[in-house]
C-alpha cells in the first residue's frame, strides 16, 4: 500500500503537494512563480522517479488559455497593464492538447490505444468540479453585469479523462504512456459589446465598443456556437512513462498518485489570494475607465473576497476528503488482509476477557475461556449450559 508523502520544493523545500507514491521513487516538485495566465498566479509540477525501473510520474496544476475570436478584444488588451500575452492562443481540442503534453514530457512520437475517466478527485466528483469551476465564473459574469456589459456562458465543458499510448525510446525500447487531465472550457459573450474583458474574471473595457456580432465559435468547444472567447486549460495534468514491461506496475503507482494528488491548502489559499488582488487591479482599471461611484467599487470588492473565502474553503474540502477517502481505502486493505491471513492459517480470531488476540481452528464450533485464562474449541453442539456454569468456562465471539 503506497502511502501518502509531502512533494517539496527542490530550490526552498517547502511543502507544494500531497500524493501517493510507492517507496522506491525519488520524488519532489517546483513551484513556477508569475501569472501564467490572468487567472492563475502561479503552478506547481511534481514528480517521482523509479531509477531502476525507469519509470517517471508527473503531475501538473493549473493551466489556461485564451482564445479571442473577436479580433477587436486583442485589440484593447493593448492598452492594459501586465498582460499575459503567452496564454493567449489558438484553441485545442482536448485531445490534441493531451497528446501534446504527453509527447512533450516523454520526448516520443505517440499513437493513442484507449481511453477511459481519469480516477482524480474531479473526475471522481464531477458535479462538485463543475460547481467549482462555474463559482468563478458566475461571480465574474456578475461583476460584468455591474458594469453595464453583462456576459453569458454558452457552451461549458469540464471533462476528466486520460488516455493511454504507445512509443519507442530514443534508445529503441518499447514504451507505455498514461497521460490524463482535468479539463476545463467555457465559450462566453456579452451582447452587449464584444469588449467586455481581458476574460469575464476580470471585468474591463466592457463600453468601449457597444453592438458588436459574437465570432463563430463551437458547439463542443472550438467551432459553430457563436461567442466571443473562450477561456480553457487544465485543473491538472498527469502523466507516467515507462518500459513496457512494467507498465501493470508503472499503471498501479500512477492511479494512486491521481486519486490523491493536491496542492498544499496553505498554498491554494495564497493562490486564490493574488486572483483577487488581480481582479481588484483590473476593477480598478476599470473603474477608471468607467468612472464608477466608489460605493459599487466597495461592493464589487467585498463580493471577491467572498468568493475567495469560498474557493479556499472548497479546496480545504476536497483536500480533507481525498485524505479521509485514502485512509478508509488503507483501514478496508487492513481489514481484507486480516481475513486473508486467517484463512491460510487455517484459524480464526477471537478476543479474549483480557483484551488478547487469540487464533482457534476453524474445526471450532464453539470457543470457551476458562477462569485461569485458557481458551479451548469445541466441535459440535455447545456443552450444556449448567456445565459451562460449574466449569466457570466464558463463550468467547469473534
């Protein structure tokens, strides 16, 4: 049974995430400072290795881009502070943007063999990462509503699957890949202006340009749907590669580092901490703009931080029931062996008035302790109860 262990930073050592991982790996993490996109702050990778055996774990938090395809919207963005130019791009489909990560991090030409749901917590609980997904974004769309240009969502997709793969090595081996992650997407317009934001999390320049057509969008995400942007990415992303003769192994390892794997709580609450700080930098922006009252600004500001109360205190959720799922799984294993173990012993269990464990044949239809402590089976029917009186013998049950 893999235990669960404390990824660490390699440069500072502190605490980035939870896992499960055999012993036999060696294991950290990194923690990537920066906005990779306006909505998230920063992201961790982790990893275990097998040297011997050659196998490589990797997970991957928070990713996102997004796609304008009103070309007006990128226009704007020119006149805002720090954007993120490198999370703006063309969209992926799902598919293609796993085989991508996955051939990028095994260096291999990759044919895809299967496909299934990923067993992570959100693909787990599907409903509860939809709810979770959408909380930011029904704030967003409420923020926007405030300022004149509201916003609405017409195609979501939030999706956990992984798929598995087959490659050679750079040396000529036979490899096996599983790569997975936890995707999201959401196709959003606003009537109202096709400029309403560098994304609806952030609420900005939703006037400059009033009556303008949604771009055609899609359907699954991508195509025919009309919207003006879509913003998609990855909750997380996993991957093993290994020699195809340890891929049972290699599988094993893998699904239990996904069913456990989160992001520290004390590290998600700064997350979710320099989300807010950069939306009330946007509404600021905004307000300037706009000329908002400072009263709206107050209100607007008390509505993020209740958000970010609520998305931190979600995430302390998820992490206490991934730990409280883990140690069931561990306590039931505990229970089974315990079984197993009796049954090729050929014995079972009971408990005597000490509070000792003691193993009787299972030939034993009755088991008695006597006053000195001596326990004794009987076959067949039970003694006489007046006997068992006189004998001064205790029936013990296990």
């Amino acid at each position: 049974m893999n235990t669960i262990k404390d990824f660490k930073d390699n440069k500072t050592g502190n605490i980035l995430a939870h896992a499960a991982i055999a012993d036999g790996y060696v294991y950290g993490g990194s923690l990537v400072e920066g906005f990779q996109h306006e909505n998230v702050p920063f992201f961790i990778t982790a990893f275990a290795i097998n040297n011997e055996k050659k196998i490589m774990i990797y997970g991957l938090s928070d990713e996102k881009y997004t796609t304008y395809k009103n070309s007006m919207m990128k226009t704007a963005l020119k006149s805002m502070q720090d954007v993120r130019w490198n999370s703006i791009r063309d969209f992926i489909a799902p598919e293609d943007f796993l085989l991508q990560f996955a051939q990028a991090l095994s260096m291999m030409q990759l044919t895809p063999v299967s496909e299934a749901v990923l067993p992570s917590f959100c693909g787990q609980n599907a409903q509860k990462a939809y709810e979770s997904f959408m909380a930011e974004y029904d704030a967003a769309f409420q923020r926007e509503a405030s300022l004149g240009t509201p916003v609405k969502a017409n195609n979501v997709l939030v999706r956990s699957f992984m798929r598995k793969y087959k490659g050679i090595s750079q040396g000529g081996g036979r490899c096996t890949v599983f790569a997975g992650m936890d995707y999201n997407g959401i196709e959003y317009y606003s009537p109202m202006s096709s400029m309403m934001a560098v994304s609806p999390l952030l609420g900005l320049l939703g006037s400059a340009i009033k009556n303008k057509k949604a771009e055609k969008s899609s359907s699954v995400c991508g195509q025919g749907t009309a919207c003006d942007a879509i913003d998609w990415g990855a909750k997380n992303k996993f991957l093993v590669v290994c020699p195809e003769e340890y891929e049972n192994e290699a599988f094993a390892d893998f699904i239990e580092f996904v069913q456990t794997f989160h992001m520290d709580n004390s590290l998600r609450q700064r997350y979710y901490e320099l989300i807010g700080q950069r939306v009330q930098m946007r509404m600021q922006e905004s307000i300037q703009f706009q000329q908002m009252a400072q009263a709206s600004m107050q209100s607007l500001m008390a509505n993020q931080q209740r958000l970010r109360q609520t998305l931190a205190e979600n995430s302390a959720a998820m992490s206490n029931m991934i730990m409280d799922s883990w140690n069931q799984k561990m306590a039931s294993d505990s229970r089974i062996s315990v079984a197993r173990s009796e049954a090729t012993r050929g014995v079972n269990t009971y408990t005597n008035t000490y509070g000792q464990t003691v193993d009787v044949s299972v030939t034993a239809d009755h088991v008695y302790q006597n006053q000195y402590g001596d326990v004794y089976g009987v076959s067949g029917n039970a003694p006489d109860q007046e006997l068992l009186n006189k004998l001064n013998w205790t029936e013990l049950h296990n």
